[in-house]
C-alpha cells in the first residue's frame, strides 16, 4: 500500500503543477494581452484568443461533448497514472491529466461561454497553452515509454 501512496503524491503534485501554472499563466493573458499581441522572439507572439473546441482548436462547437470527453479522459488517464508501475508513464499520464484538468476548469469557473484561453502563436501552429502543451508532452511521453518498454520484452519467437 505504500508504494501506492507514493504514486498517488507524485500523481498529484504533477497535475496539481499543471493546474496552477496554466491557470495563473491564463489569468495573466487574459490581462496583459486585452490591449493587444505582444511580440516575443522572431515571429513568436502571445496573443490572446478563447478556443471553444479541444486542444489545438480542434472540434469546435461542440462544448458539451468535449467538457464530457475531458472529464473521462482525466479520470481513465488518472487511474492509469495512479496505477502503472513505470515512473516515467506516471509522470507522462499526470500532465496529460493536469492538462485537460486545466482546459476544463476554463470552461467551467471562467465566463468564456465555455472557451478555453490560449495565447502562445507560434508560426504555422494553432494557438495554444500551457494546458496544450502538457497534453502534448504527456502524450509523447507515454508514447516514448511504451516504445521502450517495447524493446525491453523479449521477443514472442
């Protein structure tokens, strides 16, 4: 049982990182960027934009569907996480929660009519966020880990 715990704190300072970060970097978009885009570095902008569809404004006009979809890919990603034996899966699993945690808390506590807050515009990219790029890093992640795990089995011959 104690091995369990373990994952269960590192499951959820992970997410609850995520959470925090994206909401206070959203927070202060919605602020500092009301006036207008601010350019960073080369043709790197911040610049406000609400998304009412998924990560990477995908799906859009749907928002009942895909506050539905978050909620049980969080919670089956969750259970994952809390579950694998692999560190690096935890890990990987805990920012895809906290990520899509993050993009549901917009929709849910902001007044967006359910759009999520994106602001990094990145050339040829949809706009994105913090909680975006949890997804993402999450998700290639778990990807990398099975390929290893993968080349770890020995071979069915």
């Amino acid at each position: 049982m104690k091995g369990f715990w373990s994952r269960a704190v590192t499951v959820f300072v992970v997410v609850a990182l995520v959470v925090l970060l994206d909401q206070v970097t959203k927070t202060w978009a919605e602020n500092a960027l009301r006036r207008g885009p601010i350019d960073v570095l080369g043709p790197i902008k911040l610049e406000l934009t609400f998304n009412s569809g998924f990560s990477f404004s995908l799906g859009r006009g749907h928002p009942l569907v895909i506050t539905a979809a978050a909620v049980v890919i969080a919670i089956g990603v969750g259970a994952f996480a809390l579950f694998t034996p692999s560190r690096l899966k935890r890990i990987a699993a805990a920012l895809v929660v906290g990520g899509a945690l993050g993009n549901l808390a917009d929709r849910i506590f902001r007044h967006n009519h359910g759009a999520v807050i994106d602001f990094i515009r990145l050339p040829h990219w949809p706009v994105f966020n913090l909680a975006d790029s949890a997804i993402t890093v999450g998700v290639v992640l778990l990807v990398v880990a099975g390929v290893i795990d993968g080349r770890r089995e020995p071979s069915q011959h």
